[in-house]
C-alpha cells in the first residue's frame, strides 16, 4: 500500500518521468473491480485528458495527484502505479491506462482497493484529500514539535499508539505499514497506551517518526512495496512480512507477529517496551 514515502518516491519520479508528456489515449476501468473508485464515470475519463500535458506532480499523505491542463489525477494508497515504455507489453488488466505521445505509458491497477480520480480542479469533494493537503507533512518544517503536541492533546488519552499514529487521519500518509518502524525506532510497543508517555516518552516518538519517515523516502521507499518502475524502494524495513520470526537487528530476539485493530502488527519482546 503506498504510504507517504512511497507518495512522495512516486510524485518525484513522476515529475522526472512524465513532465511534458501528452496524453493520447485513455482507458478507464476496463477491468471491473468492485473496490476501484472513480469520480463519477470512468468513461468521461477521455474528455477530461485526452489532449491534455502532464505538467506537475505532487504528494498530500499517501495520495499522488498529477496535473494534466486543467484536470487532476489522483490516486490513492491501494493503487499500483507503474510506468511503461513504449516497448514494454502492457498489462492485460487495469482499471486506468494513459498513452502517452511518445507511445509510453502509466498503469494504475487496483489489488486490494483504490481511488483512480480525475476531476477539473477545484471540483473533488473529498474530506480524506482535502485533510491531506492541509495537514502539514511530517516531511516539512510545518511539523514541529509543538504541532505534534497539539495532535497528542487532540486525540484520546486511552487510543494504543498503532491506533493514535496511524488511524483517523491524525498524520495523513502514516499507516500501519510504515507504523512499524517508527515505533521499532522509538522502542515503543504498538499497544503502549498514549497516555503513558511521559513528556521524553513524547519527544522520542516525535523524533522518530521524522527521522523514520525522512530515511524511508530518502531511500526510495520500503522494500515491500514499489516504485514507479515496479522496483522494490531500497529502505529495508526492520519490521514486516519481510522479517517476521527473523532475529532483531539490535538484540537478536525473533520478531513477533500478531493481529490487532484489523491489520497486523511486528514487534520485537525485548526492545519495545509495553
């Protein structure tokens, strides 16, 4: 699932890979997918871009958005995006495929679930984009020690730190895939009550998810999931599908694994303290 460090691998990569590229050919949703979702028909998809230039792509959280004239795309955290070049064979399955002039291509595939939108600017009613784009990004200035104070004092004394960090868009982009090493690096349990942090309990876990969510993005994004050439992101995580039962990487105690809030959560017994 893409999360804010792949958002941001991918906008820039978009940036670098498809700035200045037209768009010939469109072709939404022709592999029906219960849990793909479109702003309103999929198939005015071609008036909205055909025609239009790729000028710009951004990342709110774990959205992409990319500027095509005076239409919007927008994907959100369940898509696969991968681009392809002119001599690449295409996928027989997608739910968005843009041509580009150059005979290029970007795939959007759903898994899971996932939002394909395109919209003229301005016209997206969408209360989870909207809090993305006016949240500041743990990745900017604007996510200071005393903003992370404010979302702490806003949230429930009683919320698990799994459900404080990565629920509720409380830090939008911030899931429970890229949850794990944050709290790995903070040595706190995923189960830790907020309300047992003490004021240097709070300032760590800051730190963490700053440094935690900088290294991820600096390095390509985590290594489960991938970029925009369908390559693993080159930050090996510490806790994931990937380590499980594998010795800690500081004191060599197996990583655990085990359900809770929906998902699941990899700890290790010894260097995340309850």
């Amino acid at each position: 699932m893409i999360e804010l460090p792949e958002a941001a691998v991918l906008a820039r990569q978009s940036n670098d890979t498809l700035a200045g590229r037209k768009i010939e050919d469109v072709i939404a949703a022709q592999s029906p997918h219960k849990w793909a979702w479109y702003s309103g028909d999929p198939k005015r998809y071609g008036s909205l871009l055909k025609g239009k230039t790729i000028t710009e792509a951004r990342s709110y959280g774990g959205l992409v958005e990319m500027m095509a004239g005076d239409t919007n795309l927008l994907f959100g955290d369940g898509v696969n995006l991968r681009y392809y070049s002119k001599d690449e064979r295409l996928p027989a399955k997608h739910q968005l495929l843009l041509g580009f002039d150059d005979g290029s291509s970007l795939v959007g595939s759903v898994q899971m679930y996932g939002g394909l939108w395109a919209f003229p600017e301005g016209e997206f009613d969408n209360k989870y984009y909207h809090v993305a784009r006016t949240k500041p990004s743990p990745l900017s200035p604007g996510f200071d020690r005393a903003y992370f104070a404010s979302v702490l004092k806003e949230s429930s004394a009683r919320l698990s730190l799994k459900a404080f960090l990565a629920t509720e868009q409380r830090i939008p982009g911030l899931g429970n895939g890229v949850l794990q090493d944050i709290l790995f690096n903070a040595g706190m349990h995923p189960r830790k009550k907020k309300d047992s942090l003490s004021p240097q309990d709070q300032q760590v876990l800051f730190d963490s998810v700053r440094s935690t969510l900088a290294e991820m993005t600096a390095r390509g994004g985590r290594d489960t999931e991938h970029d925009l050439w369908g390559r693993p992101g080159g930050y090996q995580t510490r806790l994931s599908k990937n380590t499980v039962g594998q010795p800690c990487t500081s004191c060599g105690t197996p990583i655990s694994k085990e359900p809770y809030m929906g998902g699941s959560i990899y700890y290790c017994v010894k260097c995340q303290r309850m």
